[in-house]
C-alpha cells in the first residue's frame, strides 16, 4: 500500500510539471500572468499597461560622433508607482554615458519596449505579433532638478529601482522624460495599431478588460 502511495505520489508530480511545460514553462516564468492584461483590440489601456508594467527598454538617441547615426542604449525606466502608471516615461541618465549626452545635443529619441521581459508572450518569439513592442517617439528632455516633477519622478524611479538611489553622487545622475510625439504599437496581427498620444494618456481604467 505504502508503494502505492509513494508511485501516486511521483504520478501527480509528473503529472503537474507536465502541466507546466504545456502552459508555458516553469513557475518563476509565468507569475506575471496574474497581472491584467487588457484585450489587443483595446489599443489604448494596452498600451499603458505594457508601458506600466515594464522596467527597461532600448532608448535610441542620435549620436552626433556617429555621422548622425541612431545609438540604441539598454536604460531602466518608471513611469509611475508599481501598477499605477502614469504613461510618462522617466529615466535617471548621467552625461557619462552617450545617450544622455546625445540628447543634451539633440533631442530627437525614441523608446522601444517588448512584451517578452514579462513572460507573458508563451511560446511566441519576441518578433511574432502577438509579442507585444511599443516605440515611444519624441524628444528626450531633462527635467530641471529642483521642480516637484523631479522629486516625483524619483519616486518613481526608486520604487521600481531600488539601487538607483546609492548609484554615486559624483556621476550627477538626473531625470529625464521623454516627450511623446508618436506611437508605434504592434499587439497582434494585421500591422500597427492606430493610437494618438491624447488616446494614450486618457485611457480609462474601466476599459482595462482582462482576457484571461
């Protein structure tokens, strides 16, 4: 009897990881999921969320050493309190590192960010479409160091960025954002999907509609 048990034992076992294998993969890949994640077809809310609940992305400055060539930099960012996203990107970037220093130079950026990081994409490869990305393009400004808006984003940023707070004081870190202009969004089939910078901002949360 006591065998029994012991093989019943090891059956449910196997038969669990084989569950998990066939959802997507093992457990610490798939605890995002919990997270809401509005329906594809409403663009706006979809947007927000996917912008809210990522923490970096590729932000692509013009590098003026390079002939004017686009320079695409790995950069952490908030854009709000953790679930309470405000759509405003903002990043803590020092002039020792080109992309700031581009962007004192020239503005003109963009921001790329994919739904892949999340673990929310299965088995899709980050450049299928039902993988989520979204470009952010704009100007990339710093925001002046003693106004309210910079203690905010601090916040922000600490809040998803706990080690950004010790980073040192000499490298004269400071926040900058991103001015949206124009946004590139791909969340399914059939090409991007048409969303204005007013839509992206005034998504409502009662439109936030689950799928799962």
């Amino acid at each position: 009897m006591g065998l029994f048990i012991i093989r019943n034992e090891n059956y449910v076992l196997n038969l669990l990881c084989f569950v998990l294998i066939i959802s997507g993969g093992p457990v610490h890949a798939r605890q995002l999921l919990s997270q809401t994640r509005p329906d594809p077809d409403n663009v706006a809310p979809f947007a927000r969320w996917l912008v809210s609940q990522n923490s970096w992305g590729v932000l692509s400055t013009i590098a003026d050493d390079l002939g004017g060539a686009p320079f695409g930099n790995v950069v952490s960012f908030s854009d709000g309190l953790p679930d309470k996203g405000t759509g405003v990107t903002y990043f803590y970037l020092t002039t020792l590192d080109p992309t700031a220093r581009y962007a004192l130079k020239d503005h003109r950026s963009s921001f790329t960010i994919s739904e892949y990081p999340l673990g929310t994409c299965g088995k899709a490869d980050p450049e299928n479409p039902t993988c989520s990305k979204i470009t952010l393009t704009g100007k990339l400004n710093e925001v002046d160091a003693k106004s309210k808006e910079a203690t905010t984003a601090k916040s922000y940023l600490f809040a998803k960025h706990t080690e950004m707070k010790d980073w040192p004081k000499d490298h004269n870190f400071q926040v900058f954002k991103l001015d949206i202009e124009e946004i590139f969004l791909i969340n399914y089939f059939g090409g991007p999907k048409p969303l204005t910078v007013d839509q992206y901002f005034h998504a409502g949360k009662d439109e936030l509609t689950a799928i799962y």
